[in-house]
C-alpha cells in the first residue's frame, strides 16, 4: 500500500469559506462496505469530487477493483479488508487509515448483509441468521462509530453518516432482520448525535428507497414491483445510487454544521416524514 500525504486540512485550504462549505475535497471518507453496490459507487463519486475514499470491505479483491477504478478515473482512495462486526478487525482499519491519511473526516455506515439476505417468515428465521445479520448491520456500525470517534473528536470535526432503508417505514414482511437492523440505526443515530454533538461531531441518517445496483441480489425485487414502487413515488422512476451523492455529500461537509440526528429519506417522494 502506498502512503498518501495530505498536504493540508480542509479547515485551511485557503478556499473560500462559502465554496469550502460545501465541497468535500481532501475530506477522507471511510466508507464501509463499499466492494459493491451503493458504497461503490459513494466511493467513486467522493474521489471524483476530490475527496479520499477508504473502501473498506470483508471482500478485499472486490475493495481493490473499485479502488483501481478510483485511481484510473485520477482520483485518491485505498482498500481496506475489514469486518465491521469484529471489533479487532474495526480498530486495525480505523488504525491504517489514521496511518496513511492522519484523521477520519467522514464515517459512512454502509456495510450490511442485504444482497446476500434470505427472506423468510418471522418465525421461521434462523436463529443463527437473525443473530448475524443484527450483529453486522447493527453492532458493526456502532463498533466503527466507537472506534473513529475519539479520532474526530481530537479534530473536532466528524460526519457520521447511517444508511437506514425505506423498508423501516414500508414494513416488509418476510424481512424482520434486516428491518429490524436498520431501524436501529434510525435510534442509534438519534442518541449518538445527543452524545457527539459538542465536539464538532454529527450524525445522521439517510434511508434509500429500492435502488438498482450492479449486484444480482437474492431479494432483488421483480421488474413489477419496482415499476409499482417507482409509480408511488412523487418522482415516479427507478432510483439509481446516484440518487444518494447530493444528500450524502451534503451530510458530509461543513454546509450540514447544524444538523444533526435527522434520518432523511432519499426515495423519490415514496415515504413522507410527517
Ligand atoms: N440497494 C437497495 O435497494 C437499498 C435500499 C435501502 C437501503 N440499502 C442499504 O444500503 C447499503 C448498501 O446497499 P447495497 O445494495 O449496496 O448492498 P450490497 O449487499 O450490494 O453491498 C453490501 C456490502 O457490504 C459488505 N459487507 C457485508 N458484510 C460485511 C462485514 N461484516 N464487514 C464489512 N463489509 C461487509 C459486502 O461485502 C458488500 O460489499 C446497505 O446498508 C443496505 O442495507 C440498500
């Protein structure tokens, strides 16, 4: 791996205090769970906008593909083999990237068992699977909150982003883990920005509709239910990752200062908040 010096922090990169605000350039992004799907795609639209992407992933050659794609697109970013529910695992990625890059700017949740997810009756779901799929997409975004914490706290800048899913409010059947598992981090988000709000810290939460990746998920929804989903929302087509960069961008700078425990959706107007 090699070691990449960041000249300056974004606080004095002697840009103008409005364009700084909102541009995530030199900013380094940890993003979990980013070999596939939406995390690689935040990791590619992060590092074309100038800012560092850690690609962070228990599927290392996928994590490296995407960062060989960073780098031949002329951006900046690393891969890191990571399990999110292992906490040795989480302090050793935490600790390589304070090495190669000296601060965490932006932490975002996105790592979760959902392409891989067997859908089954509540009762019917292994206990095993349940335990699994809790201690992945719940306790692993919470062990990477712990450990990057104390990193933005000494910086006094930190955006902590959780990626819920539209299926807390929708309900889904047949999907109790996986709902279960991200409406805790709707909770999560809420008293972490109690906790870290003092120290220049925020987190927040963003809940996606159905987005079409490049990934052949078990669950992947049929081409009706998508067109009947998309026909629901306010702006009726299919979500694509894209659809994320603005928010989370947003979320990740100076310009969202003053927000912080919100969960906003980004589904095209599926859901309303109230
Ligand atoms: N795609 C959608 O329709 C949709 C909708 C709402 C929310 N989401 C959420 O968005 C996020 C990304 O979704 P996606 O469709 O890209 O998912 P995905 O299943 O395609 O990708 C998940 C990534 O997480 C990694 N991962 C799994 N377990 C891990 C672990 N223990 N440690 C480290 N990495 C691990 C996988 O290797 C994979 O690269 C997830 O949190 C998902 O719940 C997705």
């Amino acid at each position: 791996m090699t070691t990449t010096t960041l000249t300056h922090t974004p606080q004095d990169s002697g840009v103008p205090a409005s364009a700084r605000d909102l541009s995530v350039q030199e900013r380094v992004v940890l993003i979990t769970g980013a070999a596939q799907g939406i995390g690689r795609e935040l990791a590619r639209q992060f590092a074309a906008a100038g800012a560092f992407s850690v690609v962070a992933d228990l599927n290392f050659d996928k994590a490296q593909a995407v960062v060989k794609e960073i780098h031949d697109a002329g951006g900046t970013g690393f891969a890191v083999k990571v399990d999110v529910s292992d906490e040795t695992s989480v302090t050793s990625m935490v600790e390589t990237v304070m090495e190669k890059c000296g601060r965490i700017d932006v932490l975002i949740n996105n790592a979760s068992i959902f392409a891989t997810i067997e859908k089954g009756p509540f009762d019917q779901i292994p206990m095993e699977q349940w335990e699994q799929v809790l201690k992945v997409n719940v306790t692993g975004s919470y062990l990477c909150v712990r450990a990057v914490a104390a990193h933005m706290r000494a910086a006094g800048f930190g955006r902590i982003i959780n990626i819920s899913s539209d299926s807390v409010t929708r309900g889904i059947g047949n999907y109790l883990h996986y709902v279960t598992s991200k409406s805790a981090l709707i909770g999560m988000t809420n008293a972490l920005a109690r906790e870290l709000g003092g120290d220049g810290i925020t987190v927040n939460c963003v809940r996606p509709g159905m987005i079409a990746t490049e990934v052949e998920r078990t669950v992947n929804p049929t081409i009706e239910v998508r067109e009947r989903a998309a026909s629901q929302q306010c702006i009726p087509r299919g979500m694509v990752p894209t659809d994320l960069v603005g928010i989370m961008f947003f979320l990740a700078t100076p310009a969202s200062a003053f927000i912080t425990g919100q969960t906003i959706a980004c589904d095209g107007g599926y859901t309303h908040s109230s």
